[in-house]
C-alpha cells in the first residue's frame, strides 16, 4: 500500500484533517468501518434486539420538533462517552407516547456500543419475567437465580414495555430486583415505558426509579405525536 500511493505521502487530507493523504484516510476509514461492522455482528445474535432495528443507526431517527432533537443529541452523547457511563452506572429512563421513537432510540444505542466492543440486551418486561418463570418448571436446565444473574452480565441493558402488561406482585419484584442489582453491581439499565413518571414509580416501586436520578443518569420524556400517526 505504501509504494501504490508514495507520490502523495507529504500531502494534507483536508477532508479527515490528517497529514495522511486521503487516500490512505479513505483506507483507514474503511478498515475501521469493516471493524465495527465485525463486531456488531458477533454481538448482535446475544443482543436480541428486533429485525426492524437491527441496521438502526442514529441518522435513521428523523426527530419531528425541538424535543425530539434534543432528547436524540443526548442518546447519540450517551453512547458515544459510554465507557465513562459504564464507569458511573449512568441509567436512562424513558417515559411516553407510543411511536415517539423510544424503542428505535435505545436500538440505535445499543448498536453504537456494541460497536465499541460493549455488550447489550434488548428485550421486553414480558420476556425478562417469563424467562425467570421458566426457570420453574421442573425440567429446567437454569435456577431462577441464573436466569437473574444472566440480566446482570450485559454492560447495557434494556427493558422495554415496562407496565404494558397487568403486573402481578411478583413480577414487579422481579424488575426492581434486576434494576437494583444491576446498579448495585454498576451495570446501567434503560427502561422504557409509555406510563407516566408518577405510574411507573408506583409500578415497579420508588426504590428502583430513584436510581434514575442518581449522577449523570436521566429521565427523558417523549410528549409529542406518534410518528406513525403523521399524515
């Protein structure tokens, strides 16, 4: 490589600012890209997150207001330091209409650590509890407690659908517990819900929300109009 381009090595590449002429930039940038893309792919199967997001990335989700944009630049920020997130345990809570973006928005978050070499679960509050219930049944290859732990090892996790289903008791516990531990144990969680900040506290228990006030982590609010509602 060096011999096909040694007539353009004193060159400036004004495009990726570097002293290396740009052909070699555009070489570079693609072995990095062809990197990520390596990485994703490993990851991507343990990540669970749905087909519709699997290619999601952040220039995809088109935000339709002020808010919207605001609330993408501070995911796009959260990925993008998310070692030092990972360090703090900085969590997400995000609170909402439907189709305002918030499952496509932790996807695409998902897929940029994952690309730096972090590992993620998407997965929905209804799986999360019927994987612990499985555990149940006598001809279970897993206790109850590995199931649990198995939500505890992913740098990110995310739960989505929190309170769409009538939550017994102890499926409540159930979340609490994993979101506590996963704190405790300084593993971040992004849950996502269309309930209000108020239902959510109720539903899964003050103790477990009031992680979401501690440092840099935040509570996002997505009030505007569904997406797939626009004419």
């Amino acid at each position: 490589m060096t011999e096909a381009i040694s007539g353009e090595e004193s060159e400036f590449c004004e495009v990726h600012h570097s002293e290396l002429p740009c052909s070699v930039c555009q070489l570079l940038e693609a072995d990095r890209v062809k990197a990520k893309q390596a990485v994703v792919a490993r990851l991507m199967p343990n990540a669970q997150i749905g087909k519709r997001y699997h290619n999601m990335t952040f220039p995809d989700y088109k935000p339709t207001c002020k808010e919207s944009t605001d609330i993408k630049t501070r995911c796009v920020r959260y990925s993008e330091t998310f070692k030092n997130r990972l360090e703090n345990c900085d969590s997400i809570l995000m609170l909402g209409k439907p189709g305002t973006g918030k499952n496509m928005l932790a996807a695409c978050i998902c897929r940029s650590i994952m690309e730096q070499g972090f590992t993620a679960l998407h997965t929905t509050a209804i799986k999360l509890v019927r994987a612990i219930k499985g555990a149940w049944h006598k001809d279970s290859e897993q206790t109850e407690q590995e199931v649990i732990n198995s939500f505890l090892i992913p740098d990110l996790l995310v739960i989505d659908e929190i309170g769409v289903q009538f939550g017994s008791d102890t499926e409540k516990l159930f979340l609490t517990e994993i979101v506590i531990d996963r704190h405790e144990n300084m593993r971040p969680t992004i849950l996502l819900s269309n309930l209000s900040l108020p239902e959510i506290e109720t539903y899964i228990g003050l103790r477990a929300i009031d992680r979401f006030y501690e440092g840099d982590s935040a509570i996002m609010t997505f009030t505007w109009e569904s997406w797939r509602r626009r004419k």
